[in-house]
C-alpha cells in the first residue's frame, strides 16, 4: 500500500511523527498546531481584532469502554491455554492488563475530572487544551484585555460529555490564569430545545446538544415534531444521518474495505509475531473466538477509589482482521495516552502493517464520519447546518456593531467536527466519492489525522476597521485555511487569508 498523501497543512508535522516512529494514529494522532504563529499573516493596516471564536473537539483521550483491550485479552488468554504465544505475544498480556487498568482508573486524583474511569481525557488532552487557550490570548492580546475593560461575555459551550465538558473547563482555565479578569467574563449560554418542550433539565445551561452532539440527537430526549420548529431540519437531519449508519448499504462497503487483500495480509503479518501460525489460521477458521465478557475490579494506588467493570460481550473477535484491528486500536489508543501508561504498544504494530490500518480506518471513517457519498447528498453532514448558522450567527452580531461577546468557545467531539468541515467546504475535507467508487489514498486527500486529530479546532478571528468593515481569518489547527473554493473572491487578495465577511457570508448564504 503506497504512504498516505498528506492533506494541505499536515505534511509537516507528520512528516516528523512518521521520523520519530509515531505514526499512523489517524483521529487519535496527538494534537500539534500546523503553523507557528509568527509566520500568521498580519492583518491589514487599520484593522484590530474584536472576536473570535472556536469548535474543537476534545482533547486526547483513552479508550471509550472496555471493548477491544479486553476482547483482545481474552483471546490472549486462550492462546496461553493452547500455548500458542511467541516469545513476543507472551509479553502482551501484561501489556493489556496494564492498559485496562489505566483506563479504569483513568482521571483519578487529576483536578476537574469527576468521573474516573473509561473515556476521560488524559494528561496529554488537558495539556493540549490548556496551550490552545494559551496560543489564542497570545494571537489576540488586545482583543482579551478590550474584553476585560469592556465587560464583554466570553460564551463557554459544551456536547455535555464528560471528556467535552473537561476540556472545556481546562481550556476557561488557561484562559483565566493568563488574565484574571476574565474569569466574571465566561457564561454558559441556555441551549437550544424544541420550542414545544417545556421541561428543560436535561439541558443544563453551557451545553447543547443541536450545536455538538447532533450526530445522536434521539426521540426521547430531542425529537421536534412541528415543522415549523428552527430545530426541526437538524432534528431531521440527525435521524437520516443515523438510519444512514445503520443501513445495510454502510455495512456492505465497510465489508467490503476490509476484505481487500492488503488488510488480510496486514493482519497475518501482525498476529503471526505474536501467535502461532496454527493459531492465527485456527481463527479464520472459527476455531478460535473472543468477547469483551467479564468482570474486573481495579483499585487507586492510595485505595480511595475502585472501579468494577463487567464487558458487555458486544465486542467479538473472530478473524485474523479482527484481532489486528483491535491491536491497532489499542496501538493508536497508547499514543494518547503516554503519561498513564508504560507499556510500549508501537512493538506489536510494525509501521507498515499500521499504514495499512490507518487506511483501513480512514476508508470506513470517509464513509461514516467523512463527506461520504457524493448521491447522498450530504446525509453525513446536513445536520452541521445549524452550528453553521451559530458560527455566522456570531459574526452577524459583530458586524452589525454588536460587541456584546468577545468570543464563543464550542467543545464536542470528532463526530462534529468532521461534518463542520465538510458543511463549510473546507479543501481536502469536504470532497465526497461517487457510489461507484471506492474511497483510496489515491482518489480523496481526505485523512482522520489532519481533519480530526485529538484537540482537532476551527477558530474565527474577526477584524473591523473604523469604517465598519468586518474580516474574517480562519485557522484550521492553528494554521491559516481557505473557505471553501466558491468564496475565493471574497479574500482581500488572492493570496490572503482575510476575507471580506459580507462577500463571505452572500458565498454561503445566496439568497
């Protein structure tokens, strides 16, 4: 399999991970900023910044739940019973109790984090949102101390998820430690509801899940039935989104990418180091098999907290590409998770055969997460539309000369981020594949690790001058990016990053 052709503005920094034996993480690659802001482009003469504001996704993590460690130790251990480990597959075991237990006990004693256990961020994620929020006070100095004079609202939102709600927090907190004043400043903003619902508790304000966690809105606790209702094509949207990643369609292409030779023998290469070959082949064959099942207890070192876990058994492997994939998961997982955890995962996953699970994730990732299929027209991202409108919703306020909030700062998940992407149009992000084809690093410059690393963002800087002219600066990952193509006549040179904000906005908004 030929080496992933790298996205605009990803080059670099992977270029270096790959050098340093760290690669092929995809949407969990540990977050860099893309360019140094010394090399930003200055604003044009007369112009100050007087907003900004932000969609990032969480910062690095571990493992969601108890699934692939514990699937993968299972079948660990009935290779052990039939003696069918390599010296180096003897070693694994130790390797995945080791990553259960961080998991388990993950974000125990770490300040802000309530709920230990599966899916919190780790120290890493918290760094990369604490230096964000350092990065941005430093970009747009004047534009923090103005809104400390001036008592202007810095708005702080949320998916409500822990991890989201985390990083969020982290980053206020940076924010404040540079500059005090700030802190009477952030306010969490009521979230949007059905107009028709009447009972708003499981909407605490600061979060909101038709801005940053459409992706499962469900009919519980967000179904809008007047049609009438502002929310009600994000309602809709999600629900077609959903029926899309449930269908049968979906299921036959992810079939079909890991069917292809390369994952096979991907997969053979990498289990083949750690079991026997009798083995490997035994498990293609249906002789062997493995499930998250079981129940574990795991206990703080200062034994004040104890976290007992019992796997759903959802999780099954029962194919060679099963068992690698899992180990690729657990492989990628390991890389966010450097401070809690010892064990050295990057031995049991050569680099070529993760380039091919890279891919593999990448692949099935386009069609599920990514612009997808160019005949459903925009079903994996329909629903941003919304948060769409939030975002120039924001600046409609500057540019009228509204200066009430200085910055609005949105938390959520890869699952966000990744339509908002594509929703804006964003090159490289935002190109789907026709039905007939199948997505390759050789059609699509799409890829997890630049569209939706950990910490993935977009942020907005907004400029006037003292005639009321508004511009508009993007950073995608903290390096300068275009709007979508369609709009370049709205940059102030054909070279510029800053944009005219009415020809920008008359780009999305034609009518």
């Amino acid at each position: 399999m030929k080496p992933p052709r790298l996205a605009a503005g990803a080059a670099l920094s992977l270029l270096l991970l790959n050098a340093s034996g760290e690669q092929y993480y995809q949407t969990k690659t540990p977050y860099q900023p893309q360019q140094a802001s010394a090399s930003y482009e200055a604003p044009p003469q007369g112009y100050r910044a007087v907003y900004t504001q932000l969609l990032a996704r969480h910062g690095s993590r571990g493992l969601s739940s108890m699934k692939t460690d514990l699937a993968l130790y299972k079948l660990w251990q009935l290779a052990e019973k039939e003696k069918a480990l390599t010296p180096l597959g003897a070693q694994l075991g130790d390797d995945l109790l080791q990553m259960m237990k961080a998991n388990a006990l993950l974000g125990y004693g770490v300040a802000g984090i309530t709920n230990p256990g599966y899916g919190n961020e780790t120290m890493q994620g918290v760094t990369e949102h604490k230096q964000l929020a350092e990065r941005m006070v430093r970009r747009l100095p004047q534009l923090f101390t103005d809104a400390a004079t001036a008592q202007r609202r810095i708005l702080l939102v949320t998916s409500g998820k822990d991890r989201a709600v985390d990083s969020g927090e982290y980053f206020a907190g940076s924010l404040v430690a540079q500059q005090p004043k700030l802190q009477a400043l952030i306010v969490r903003p009521p979230s949007l509801a059905p107009r028709a619902e009447t009972n708003h508790d499981s909407r605490p304000a600061g979060t909101d899940r038709f801005l940053l966690y459409f992706h499962k809105l469900n009919a519980k606790q967000d179904a809008v039935a007047d049609s009438g209702d502002p929310l009600y094509a994000t309602w809709q949207a999600s629900q077609e989104y959903q029926a899309w990643i449930r269908s049968d369609e979906l299921r036959a292409r992810e079939t079909a990418i890991l069917a292809q030779p390369q994952v096979a023998a991907a997969a053979r290469s990498v289990l083949e180091r750690l079991f026997t070959p009798a083995f490997v082949a035994g498990l293609d064959q249906g002789r062997y098999s493995a499930a998250n099942t079981g129940t574990y207890s795991y206990t703080s070192a200062d034994k004040q907290f104890t976290n007992k876990l019992t796997g759903g058994g959802d999780t099954e492997i029962k194919s060679a590409i099963d068992a690698a994939q899992a180990l690729y998961d657990l492989y990628s997982a390991a890389a966010d998770m450097k401070a809690e955890l010892k064990a050295d995962f990057t031995r049991y996953m050569p680099a070529p055969q993760a380039a091919v699970f890279a891919a593999t994730e990448d692949a099935i990732a386009f069609y599920t997460k990514g612009p997808g299929i160019s005949e459903n027209n925009g079903v994996n991202y329909r629903m941003a539309q919304t948060l769409l409108d939030d975002f120039f919703g924001e600046v409609d306020a500057i540019a009228k000369g509204n200066l009430s909030h200085a910055a609005k700062l949105r938390f959520s998940h890869a699952e966000i981020v990744i339509p908002m992407a594509a929703i804006l149009g964003l090159p490289g992000m935002s190109e789907p594949l026709p039905r007939a084809a199948t997505y390759s690093y050789d059609n699509s410059d799409w890829r997890g690790e630049a569209v939706a690393p950990m910490a993935a963002n977009i942020q907005w800087d907004v400029y006037v001058n003292d005639e009321g002219r508004t511009l508009v600066r993007m950073l995608y990952n903290e390096k300068e990016a275009d709007f979508k193509r369609a709009c370049d006549q709205a940059k102030l040179t054909p070279a510029s990053h800053f944009y005219d904000y009415a020809r920008l906005r008359a780009c999305y908004f034609p009518n």
